[in-house]
C-alpha cells in the first residue's frame, strides 16, 4: 500500500506537465490562434472580429445578386469588399453593421419575401444556363420579375406546378424532405397494374440500392393501353416517380405535378405566372417554417409589375373629357365618377342628341339627301314629315264615302247607305268618329 500511493501521485504533475503537450497535438486553442496574424493575408478581414451573423455568399444570394455559388466565384475574383478591406475567401460572417460593396457598388436592401406559382410545360429545362443550348425556364419567365430561384427542379419532359422564390433561405427549407409538403402528380404510363401492387408502396421501396420513402399511389382509370395515376410524395428525389413505376413494370409517358404542399396548380395557363399574396403565405408557412427560413414579411417590394391600362372607348374618353371640369369624386380607378342629377341629366340630353347627329348621318348617307329639317325637339325621335291636318268640330257634317255591292246587274252604289248617314247628322244622335261621348246616347 505504501508502495503504490506515490506511484499513483506521481503521474498526476505529470499528466499536468504534459497536457500542453497533448492539447497541443490534438487541437489548438483560441489563444495560439489569435497570436498568430500571418496565419490569415492581410488584406483579409478576421472572422474572430465580426459579429455573428450570416455568411457573406448567403447575404449577397438573398440581396439578388447572384446565387452562392456564383458569390464564391466572385469573391475568390476579388470582386467583394467588407468594410474597405478586399475579401480573399468566402468563410466569414457578416452582420447588419458590415459594409459590403461589390464591385464597388453598396449591396441593394432586401426586398419581401415573395413566391410564385409558375405552370411549366414540357421542353423546358430548370435551370440558369444549359451547355446544350436547350430552352430554359428562366428564359420563359415576364421579364417584370425580379431575380428569382426554384423551389426543387422538374425534369426536361415534366410539366406542371413549379414554385418560384426571390428568398433561398425560403427555397432551401422547402425543398427539404423534413418540411414534410406532400408533392401530388398525375401519371399517365404504358402497362397494367392493380391497386393492390400501388398500395405496397405505402411501405417504401428500394431501386437499384436507392432507398424511396412512403409513396400514395392511387389507379384512377385505364385508357386503352395507358393507366392514368395520381402519385403523392413527400422526399422528391431525383427522376423518383419515373424510376419507381418503371420498377415496376410501367412506362411514364406523360407527367403533371399538380400541388406542392398547400398550393395547387388549379386552372393556371402554360407559362403563366401568379403571385402568392403575402399574407397568405405567411399563413401557410406557419412561424416554425418562416423562422427556419429567415424569411422577412415586413421587407419594401422594389419589383412591382406592370399594370396593363384597359384602353377607353370614345364615348368613354368624351364622356371623361366633358366631365374633366366638375367637381366629381372618384369611386377608385377606371369604375367611373359621381354626377350629380343636374350633371347627369345633361350627360344623358348630349349622349342622346349626339346619337341622333349619327343617324342623321347614316340616313343621309343611305338616301343621298340632306339633313332632315323640321325638327321638333333635339331629344324627341319625332319627325314632322307633312302639314297637320284641322281637326274636325263635333256638329260638322261628315260624309262617308260611297259605298259600292254586288248585285245581279253588277256593281252598284248603295243608296241605302247615304239616306242613313243623313239621317244620322240630322238626328245627331251619335257623334262622329273620335268623338268624346258615348254611342247611342241619344236612342231609345
């Protein structure tokens, strides 16, 4: 016992003389780091100096710039400033009291977060630059749109809903397979198959040693020798659907993505965009998935697209000519103003009264005549078109006109008739025809 008490004091001062020497061989500590000033160019900025923050290929990707890789490329090029120093590499952190300027130029403010649904047809290849010249999406897109990223790619032969973002943090999440969205297809492919073979998919699949997780497949109808059917996924690997039917044993011949998570692709053209209202998609996002992303909902927007103006009609431009001078209050845009019954009134006597100069015109025209004259009123549609005839008074003797029959010997004229309407005048016990008073007041 005594003999083993100061051996195992003895290696305590040791293992405290030697543990320099054994961090030293391991890992080197913070202190060495910071004495050592040539470890680092001296037209480089220290890490250790800047507040935490973000990476400066992330910030010039979210400000628009370029993507982080191609960030990369331009700050080994030289190409990037922080806070007047020149930077060398691309691992440092940047906070919102840095100074970037690149290529001289301060880095823009960074604007909303922002998605788009875009219906891609077939074709079109998601990406920026092709090496085999094919036509890309980027290339397709309103040139109004600013700067934007894909959320995931479709292939060359796929088309369907694509999404769109200015934001690659907001890219970046969504594209992970831990968001957990549901991505819905509609297939169409060459073969036979039972429900009872898709339902298996539920359980995961592995093809040629890639592992594929559950997958909802469900057979909607036969056409022929093709199967229409919707696939519902949540990882989205590369050629997934295509690689998994041909497993087992169909051929996709054509291939819809019809959702992505909570936004459908519903009646959207092809190669159409729309935009997702704000706050409507903070609301899909929910704040876990906002906050993983950084995404910035308070942001100004700097891309506004253009409105297109609908051109007026003539009657439409006079009529907001004629109107220019009253004091009208608007009802908002093109909807129209407020007039007054006075105002209204005369708007409506001018309408009227140009409307008959027209057809005047075109009467003129059909005729080969002049205007027509003698006009009663300029808002009655009335024309005189011969003198008016006296009215006849009440006790006037009117004469009937004669009457002919057929008899025996021919046509002859009706004596009977004439001696009734003498008698009638002399009587006068009806009135003549337009009279006021009823008929056969007078008989008995």
């Amino acid at each position: 016992m005594t003999t083993r008490k100061p051996s195992q004091k003895r290696p305590e001062p040791q293992s405290g003389r030697g543990r320099g020497k054994s961090v030293q061989g391991k890992k080197p500590s913070r202190a060495p780091a910071r004495k050592r000033p040539d470890a680092e160019p001296a037209n480089v900025v220290s890490d250790n100096t800047l507040e935490r923050g973000e990476r400066i290929a992330k910030v010039m990707a979210r400000a628009g710039l370029c993507s982080r890789r191609e960030a990369e490329t331009w700050i080994e090029a030289g190409r990037v400033q922080l806070n007047g120093k020149v930077l060398a590499t691309p691992a440092i952190t940047v906070s919102a009291n840095d100074k970037v300027l690149v290529d001289g130029e301060p880095l823009p403010m960074r604007e909303r977060t922002r998605l788009w649904l875009y219906h891609k047809p077939r074709g079109l290849v998601t990406t920026n630059k092709d090496p085999e010249g094919r036509p890309t999406v980027f290339e397709r897109l309103p040139k109004e749109l600013p700067r934007v990223l894909t959320v995931g790619r479709l292939d060359i032969n796929t088309e369907g809903l694509l999404l769109l973002t200015n934001d690659g943090g907001l890219a970046r999440v969504l594209e992970l397979p831990s968001t957990g969205w549901l991505r819905r297809y509609r297939v169409r492919a060459f073969g036979k198959i039972t429900q009872a073979d898709l339902d298996a998919l539920q359980d995961g699949i592995a093809v040629e040693g890639v592992l594929y997780g559950a997958i909802e497949a469900t057979l909607d109808k036969e056409q022929g020798g093709n199967i229409w059917l919707t696939v519902g996924l949540r990882e989205g690997k590369n050629r997934e659907v295509k690689r998994v039917l041909e497993h087992l044993g169909l051929t996709v011949n054509r291939l819809i993505r019809i959702s992505y998570g909570p936004f459908q692709l519903m009646d959207l053209p092809d190669n159409d965009v729309r935009e997702i209202r704000g706050r409507i998609l903070r609301d899909q996002l929910g704040e876990a998935l906002a906050n993983e992303a950084g995404a910035d909902f308070d942001a100004p927007i700097f891309h506004q697209p253009k409105q297109d103006t609908p051109k007026k009609s003539p009657a439409s431009r006079r009529s907001s000519e004629s109107g220019s001078g009253r004091k009208t209050g608007d009802r908002g845009g093109n909807q129209g103003k407020w007039l007054t019954a006075r105002e209204g009134k005369s708007e409506t006597d001018k309408r009227k009264t140009a409307k008959n100069d027209r057809q005047d015109r075109k009467q003129a025209k059909r005729s080969g005549a002049g205007p027509r004259q003698e006009k009663v009123s300029p808002r009655s549609k009335f024309r005189m078109t011969s003198e008016p005839k006296p009215r006849k008074e009440f006790g006037e003797q009117r004469r009937s006109p004669q009457r002919r029959i057929w008899s025996e010997d021919g046509l002859l004229e009706d004596k009977a008739q004439q001696s009734r309407a003498d008698q009638d005048n002399k009587d006068g016990s009806r009135p003549p025809k337009g009279g006021g008073r009823p008929r056969g007041g007078g008989r008995s």
